[in-house]
C-alpha cells in the first residue's frame, strides 16, 4: 500500500510536469493528498470486481492495477494508451482489472456502478462494485435513485464519496444539508460510515467490511472518506478560496504518505531507508513511463472513428 500511494503521489507530480509542459491536451486533476483512498480501498477487491472513477481518477486507475506507461500514454493522446489515446485523462477504463472508467460527468459513476452490481448479482457472482465520487457528486440527483435501487435490490455496490471538502471551488459545508455525507445512508435504509480518508489502514478495513457484507448478500454501503486535495481542482486553479493555513494543515499533519510510512517505522515494518528506496525505485518507473509516452506515436487519422460509440 505504502508502495502504491507513492506511485500515485509521483505519477501526479508528473502529470503536473507534463501539463505544464504542454505535452499533453485537456485538463489534469491531481490526487495528491487523496491517495489513503483509492489505495485503502483498492486493496480490499479482487481483481474481478468493479470500480467506477471520477474526473479525479488517475489514482483509482493506477489502485485497481493500471500499468503506468498506458496510463501515460493515454494522457499525452497516443495510440499505445488504454483507449488508444480517445480517451485522455478523464476516460481512462480498463475492463481486464474491472476499472469501468474514469468519467468526466459528475456523478456519472453512480448508474455505471450500480449497474455493474445488478449484473454480477443477476449472473450469481459475488463480485462488488465500488462507485468512488466526490462530496459535490452527492448532490447530483441520480445519487439518490441508484442508492435508493440499490438498497431495494440488496445489491453489492459500495459507494464511496471522496469528501475532499471542496467541489471545484465551493466549500462543501456551503451547498450540503448534512455535516456529514454518510448520514444520508439511513434515508437510503443501508449501512454508513465515516473513514479518516488520510489513513490508509482504516479505510481498508471500512471498506473490507463492506465488501464481506456485500459478497454474502448483506446489500449495499455509503462510506464517507474525509480527505483533503493537496493542489488545486485542476493544475492551473491557484486555489485562492482556501486559507493556506488550511492547507498548510493538512500538508503538514494529514499527508497519507508520511502517516503510513510513520506507522510502518513504529510497527519496524520497514526502515525510513527501505521508504526511501521505494521512492526512488517509484520515481525510475515514473519518468521511463514519461519517457515511454512521449516516444509512442499518435493514433493515424484514419484512425479517428475506431473504437468509439458514435461517429
Ligand atoms: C454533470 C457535471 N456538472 C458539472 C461539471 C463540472 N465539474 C467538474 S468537476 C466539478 C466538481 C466536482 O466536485 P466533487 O464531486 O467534490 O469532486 P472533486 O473535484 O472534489 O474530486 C464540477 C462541478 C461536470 N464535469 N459534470
Ligand atoms: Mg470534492
């Protein structure tokens, strides 16, 4: 875990290199800060079951076991990425891990996944399906029909709001009748929990519990992971809606990186010298993968019409 937040952590700040460069079209919102989440919670599937991912989602995608030169390579636009460079940064799916896609529309995980649930439940699996989205997406309307299908069908979806406390540039508290996300799972009549989103640990065990649950016919979950984005919405917002105390804050006492490498030091898990060479070996892969993507040709023009869903 330790190993796959720093992957994440790195991928990120490579992004933000390779955006700023100019090296690659659309937008780029980073997950630095939030990688407790998909990594806690990635952890605790198969990799038969199905996650649903947001505008956010390089983080979900690299948890569920995306490989990072086609995740690169997707993001510069080329052909050797996991939509053969259609996609971008905001589309990446890749079916053979049970990553259902990245989606670009708030919210727009919530049919996917339930969906994916009522399938594996009509074909008599037990997979479960994970719908990551953010506290903004809990105010989208078709939150509450698929949550509410989801508890009277008893299916095995969980849903995981990324409370980073900010939807683009609006405080959460500013448009959210509830102090707390979770609490709604009670009108919807299924299970709710609350996680420390920087502690990847906890949101393991939150989630596994849920994923038991779910595998034995228990029906579906809300879990509420609190988090906090470390950079802006997208790499050019200089975020100047929040305090930099409040950032400060965070960066300095809530970095998941640093909690769960304190905690493995503590349990003499690993040494800080073993942390650092994870680092560097995570910060070798990364730039080969940049370098990988920035080789890899784009797709041809003919190409333009192949593998997508309307012409
Ligand atoms: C249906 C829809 N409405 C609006 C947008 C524009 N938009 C993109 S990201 C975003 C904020 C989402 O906030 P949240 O769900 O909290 O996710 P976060 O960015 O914090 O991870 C908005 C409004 C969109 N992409 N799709
Ligand atoms: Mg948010």
């Amino acid at each position: 875990m330790y190993r796959k937040m720093v992957e994440i952590r790195k991928f990120e700040e490579h992004v933000w290199d390779v955006y700023t460069r100019g090296w690659m079209p659309g937008l780029a919102h980073l997950y630095i800060g939030e990688e407790a989440v998909a990594t806690g919670a990635c952890s605790a599937l198969r990799d038969d079951d199905y996650i649903t991912s947001t505008h956010r989602g390089h983080g979900h995608c690299l948890a569920k076991g995306a490989r990072l030169e086609p995740m690169m390579a997707e993001i510069m636009g080329k052909e050797a990425g996991y939509c053969r460079g259609k996609g971008g940064s905001m589309h990446i799916a890749d079916m053979s891990v049970g990553n259902l896609g990245a989606n670009g529309i708030v919210g727009g995980g919530f049919g996917i996944a339930t969906g994916a649930a009522l399938s594996a439940k009509t074909r008599g699996t037990d997979q479960v399906a994970v719908c990551f989205f953010g506290d903004g997406a809990a105010n989208q309307g078709i939150f509450m029909e698929t949550a509410n299908m989801a508890s009277v069908w008893n299916l095995p979806v969980i849903y995981l709001c990324e409370n980073n406390q900010y939807g683009e540039h609006t405080p959460f508290q500013a448009v959210t009748g509830v102090d707390e996300i979770a609490d709604r799972a009670h009108g919807f009549g299924m299970e709710g929990t609350r996680v420390d989103g920087s502690d990847a640990l906890a949101v393991h065990d939150v989630v596994r519990h849920a994923v038991e649950r779910a595998r034995e016919g228990g029906g579906p979950t809300l879990v509420e992971a609190l988090t906090y984005r470390f950079r802006g919405h997208h790499v050019g917002d200089a975020a100047p809606y929040r305090t930099k105390e409040e950032l400060e804050w965070w960066m300095s006492n809530r970095d998941p990186i640093e909690l769960l490498g304190r905690e493995m030091r503590r349990r003499r898990i690993a040494t800080q010298a073993q942390l650092d060479e994870v680092q560097t070996e995570t910060e070798t892969a990364v730039v080969a993968a940049v370098e990988f993507a920035r080789q890899a040709p784009y797709p041809e023009p003919e190409q333009a019409f192949e593998d997508v869903y309307s012409e």
